[in-house]
C-alpha cells in the first residue's frame, strides 16, 4: 500500500508572493491544515514564512480544503492590497502611484493636507477649502461614473467641465471659479510631485478674467440699500442674513469671517468682536466696536446660547457646528431671487457700498482702508472705482485765475 504523504498545493499568486495550502497527513490539535506565504519584512529587509488557518475545516477532504484555501488566500490579498504588514499586524501608510484611480488620490492628498495643518504648516481655512473641493469633485466624478478614472486621464476639457457645471449649480462667481481652479491645480501639482502624472491638465482649462469685469464691485444705490434692508428686517425667515449684512456694512467683516463668528467671539460688556487669528483672511487678530443696534440684534438673537456655538449656522438658530463657508451667499442669492432683487447686486458689494458712501461723506480713505484691514488704501479704491469713474468731477472752487 501507498504511504500517503503531506501535501502542498499552489492556490493563487499575487505580486510575486505565491499562496500555498499546506495539508497534513496526520492531522490533530497540533497538526492542522494551514495557508502560508513568505513576506518580505520591510523594517528588517527579510522573508517570514506568514501561516493562517482561519476558516480551514481541520477534518475536511483536500477539494474542501482547496476552496477553503482559495477563500482564505483572497483575504489575505485583501489585506495586503491596503497595506496589511502581516508580521506587525499593522497598517502601512501606501502611497499613491500612476495605477491609483483618481478617488484614492484624492484621499491620499487630503490626508496629507491635514498632516501639513497638524503640524502648522498650513491654516485650517485653507483645509477645509481643500474638502469643499474635493466634496464638489467627488459629486462630479460620481455622475460621470469616473470615481475609477486613472488622473493621467483626465484633461483641460474634464477640468472645464467639472468648473463651469458646479460654477453654474452653485453660483460661483468669477473669483470663486478661479480660487477652485487654482485650488484643483494645487491638487495636480501634488500629483505630479508624486510621479503620478507627468503634468497637471489644469493647466490649459479656461480661467475667468476679472480684470475688465466691475460686475462684482456694483455700488448700492441709496434706495437699492433702502428696499433691501427693508425687505430683510420684515421677513423673519431671513432673520440670520439681515444681522449678518449688517455686520458686513457697518463692520466690513467678509462674509467668510462671518461664518466663524462663535459666541464666545463677542464681549457684551465692553460692546466688542474679536476674531483670532485663525479666523481672518489675513491671520491678524481683529477686533470690531459694536454699534448701539448691532449689540442689540446680537444680543437679542444668543442669548443663552453656549458659547462655542457659531451665530450664523442656518435655519435663523446658532449651532455647534459651522455653516458652509458660502452659506451667507447661498442665503442671500435666495432672497435676491424671492423678492426680484437684480443679479448685479452682490452680497460683498454691501461692504464696498458702505466704503463708498463712507469716502462721499468726507471719510478718509485711510481711515476706511484700516476698517476693511487692506494693507494697500489703493486695494480699497480699487473696489469703489466703478463709482469713481461715473462720478461727475467738479470744478476747482480757487478763484485765483
């Protein structure tokens, strides 16, 4: 009679590394059925013999045992395809390469982005900008079924098409386009930092030109402010928007800075707002004297409320948590359309009409310039130079000649 022998049955190979079954001829506690494979160990640059069991039947036949085994080896490709270090039992940080679809290197990047703020290489704002891109790309890829696409495939003619239909759904403007454009390029040029691709296909897609364009710079007209404040402070469904565009006249704060403003930011005993560092877009601290009727409003709207909360979170009630950083935009592009405000008429031109108005009255301009806390007074006249250039020049009262 045939001595039976130990078998060794080749299952599957992945990656150079080949998985075999290992079946026993006498078979009991000690002696059990085992998958194995060698490992290259990359902290000490040797092979280790790695062996499971798990959902092996100790007693079963060697065609159960080979499908078994079949089963056991695909997990443990699983694991290793994610970073498995089998002899540490821990995860490896993989990196991304040329084979990586476009979704993973997204992940791969955000990761890396939010390295770079833990250790103060970058601010919050611009990670959370990051996010709100790649939430808005994720949504575009998911509707084109690309989330799988490799990014040496995509070209100037996908960028255009990604920027110009979220521009279009979200109503960006042609600042907000360029700043997520220029924001996707940074992603591209991670990218190709990373050997990925060889070049960034942001590169040739369309950029809006600005330079001609005063669209944005629209001053209020006296009665245009007049219906509008009038509109907002009747209608209790857009309560938080009419606080905050006060805030954004009288004050000058952005929109942006608006949305980080916490209960915590405001000190109704002294009757002031202070924003940190980490809350304005030049990362100085500010602080801001109330008016007699924004201390009130404010007042009137938290009171009682924690003091971590954000006052402007949606739905007219502080929240824990942040609004969207466009959600004043959204808000008023909301109103404009319910009352048939004109579309010229930007929520941001409220801070450069109260410059303009401000600079009639006989304000100076450094004096306005310091309020909008621009480091140039000729950025700030830039933003009321459409009113400029219509205003009828007067002529020189010297009687001299």
């Amino acid at each position: 009679m045939k001595e039976k022998k130990s078998q060794t049955i080749l299952l599957t190979s992945w990656e150079g590394i080949d998985f075999n079954l290992y079946i026993p001829v006498i078979r009991d506690k000690d002696n059990k059925p085992f998958v194995y494979f060698n490992f290259l160990n990359p902290e000490t640059n040797k092979n280790k013999k790695i062996v499971k069991s798990a959902k092996l039947d100790r007693n079963g036949d060697t065609k159960t045992l080979k499908k078994q085994g079949k089963e056991l080896a695909e997990d443990l490709i699983e694991l290793l395809s994610n970073g498995w270090n089998p002899v540490t039992g821990t995860f490896n940080d993989l990196s991304i390469t040329p084979l990586s679809p476009i979704s993973e290197c997204m992940e791969y990047w955000i990761k890396t982005r939010e390295e770079s703020v833990a250790n103060n290489a970058m601010g919050e704002k611009a990670l959370k900008s990051n996010k709100y891109l790649m939430e808005y790309f994720t949504t575009w890829l998911k509707a084109k079924n690309f989330l799988f696409r490799k990014p040496s495939s995509f070209t100037y003619l996908d960028i255009d098409n990604f920027l110009q239909s979220t521009a279009k759904e979200r109503g960006w403007g042609k600042v907000s386009y360029n700043c997520y454009r220029t924001d996707l390029n940074t992603f591209f040029k991670f990218l190709v930092t990373k050997k990925v691709i060889p070049e960034s296909p942001v590169a040739n897609s369309e950029k809006k030109s600005t330079k001609n364009d005063s669209s944005r710079f629209v001053i209020f007209e006296e009665s245009e402010l007049k219906n509008v404040v009038g509109l907002l402070e009747k209608d209790a469904a857009y309560r938080e928007l009419y606080i905050a565009s006060k805030i954004l006249f009288y004050l000058n704060i952005r929109p942006i800075e608006i949305t980080r403003i916490q209960v915590y930011n405001i000190d109704f005993e002294k009757k002031l707002l202070t924003l940190e560092p980490t809350k304005t877009k030049n990362g100085n601290e500010a602080k801001w004297e109330l008016t007699d009727e924004l201390f009130n409003l404010l007042d009137d709207y938290i009171r009682d409320t924690p003091k971590d909360y954000f006052v402007f979170a949606n739905h007219n009630t502080p929240k824990p948590e942040q609004a969207h950083q466009d959600f004043l935009g959204q808000r008023w592009r909301a109103f404009r359309k319910q009352y048939d405000i004109p579309s010229h008429l930007k929520l941001y031109a409220l801070k450069h009409s109260a410059d303009w108005y401000d600079l009639e009255s006989g304000v100076g301009i450094q004096t306005i310039s310091e309020r909008n806390r621009h480091a140039n007074p000729n950025v700030t006249i830039a933003y009321v130079k459409e009113r400029l250039n219509k205003k009828i020049i007067k002529p020189s009262e010297n009687k001299r000649f």
